[in-house]
C-alpha cells in the first residue's frame, strides 16, 4: 500500500505489487522534486497502481508512506525474500540522495 502525501495534493492510497515496489521507488524518486509533480503523478498512478481485481488470497505485506513536504518516507514491510528487502533498500537510497529522511522497517 502507498499513501504519497504532497503540497496541496493528497492521491487515493494505492496498491503496488511487491516485486514492482523497487521499480516505483526509483520513478517517484526522479519526479518527487519536479516543479511539474502534479502533472506526473496521474502518470506515476496508471503506471503502477494495481489494476486487477482483489482477491481473497491477496494480502498486503507492507505499508509505504511518502510525505514530499517534510521530506520524509517510511516503509514498513511483514515478512518478504531478502532479496526483494535488498531490492528496496537500493530504491531508497535514492530518497537519501535528495534529502529525504528515510524510515525501514522489516
């Protein structure tokens, strides 16, 4: 589950497959800072929200919070392959690099 809070913009809390979470991770964080953010993250939504239908068997495994105003992202994931942890950790060192504050915990 992602929730992304912006300056005077709050999306809907969206779901991201697992495995795509890195892949997300590095194009929100190329975006996060554009002056056009408003404008990209409609793109950023239909890329990589969850579109099927929710089944009985889906479960969510993490919680993924992006507040661009105080600069900050927590992720907090159950139980994951330590290659899908490493995978994300990599991601948000992105975050690091633009001055986010950056919260893990697996």
């Amino acid at each position: 589950m992602y929730n992304i809070i912006l300056e005077n913009y709050h999306p809907s809390t969206i779901c991201v497959e697992l495995s795509r979470v890195p892949e997300s991770l590095e194009y929100i964080s190329q975006v996060i800072d554009s002056p056009h953010i408003l404008e990209e993250i409609p793109e950023f939504i239909e890329k990589f929200a969850r579109k099927d239908q929710i089944m009985p068997s889906d479960r969510t495994v993490g919680f993924l919070v992006l507040h661009q105003p105080k600069k900050n992202m927590a992720i907090s994931l159950g139980k994951v392959e330590q290659e899908t942890k490493d995978r994300i950790k990599k991601s948000a060192d992105l975050f690091r690099n633009i001055k986010f504050n950056v919260e893990l915990d697996f």
